[in-house]
C-alpha cells in the first residue's frame, strides 16, 4: 500500500520560513518525478514546485521563484519543500504528488 506523509507546517511570520518533507512508503520513487502543489481557500489546486526524478531539473510557479526550494533524497525515499520569505499570498494547503499518489496535505498559514 503506498502512502505519502508529510510533517512540517505550521503557522508562521510574513518573511518567515518553514520546511514541508513527504515520506514514501510502498513505493520506490527513484525514477519518478515528485512535486508538490497547494490549495489556498476558495481556490483551484496548484503546483508549486517540480523535481525529476534525478534531481537535476527543477520547475517552479512565478509566484515561488526564488523562495521555495523543492529537493530530494532518493535513499531516504523523501522530498522536501524550503520556504523562505513566506507572504501571507502563500497561506494554503500543501501536498505532495508522487505520480498519482497525494499526501495528507499540510497547513501553512503565513500571518502576523
């Protein structure tokens, strides 16, 4: 049975930052492309960030450019998303998407 969790979240400043990872189990990501993507209230599911499955290429909406970092760790079957300078635009619902499996979804909340 495969299963995606996520830890990380949270609430926190604007210009704050946070780390979102998603573990794998019940599935070998390796040659797999893994991303993740978020839902803010009221609004379509978007993707945020793209990783291939070597890690070599990175894709990532305008809107993140420059503050979130998507990377992985193949041995450890993870990937992870760094957020930094977080506005409260960003407030949302994060998941991960492994082929066509998804995550829990994590909270971020960006408020003073």
């Amino acid at each position: 049975q495969v299963q995606l969790v996520q830890s990380g979240g949270g609430l926190v400043q604007p210009g704050g930052s946070l780390r979102l990872s998603c573990a794998a189990s019940g599935l070998a990501v390796g040659l797999l492309a893994m991303s993740w993507y978020r839902q803010a209230p009221g609004k379509e599911r978007e993707l945020v960030a793209r990783i291939s499955s070597g890690g070599v290429s990175t894709n990532y909406a305008d809107s993140v450019k420059g503050r979130f970092t998507i990377s992985r760790d193949n041995a450890k079957n993870t990937v992870c998303l760094q957020m930094n300078n977080l506005k409260s635009e960003d407030t949302a619902v994060y998941y991960c998407y492994i082929v066509r499996y998804w995550g829990q979804g994590t909270e971020v909340t960006v408020s003073s």
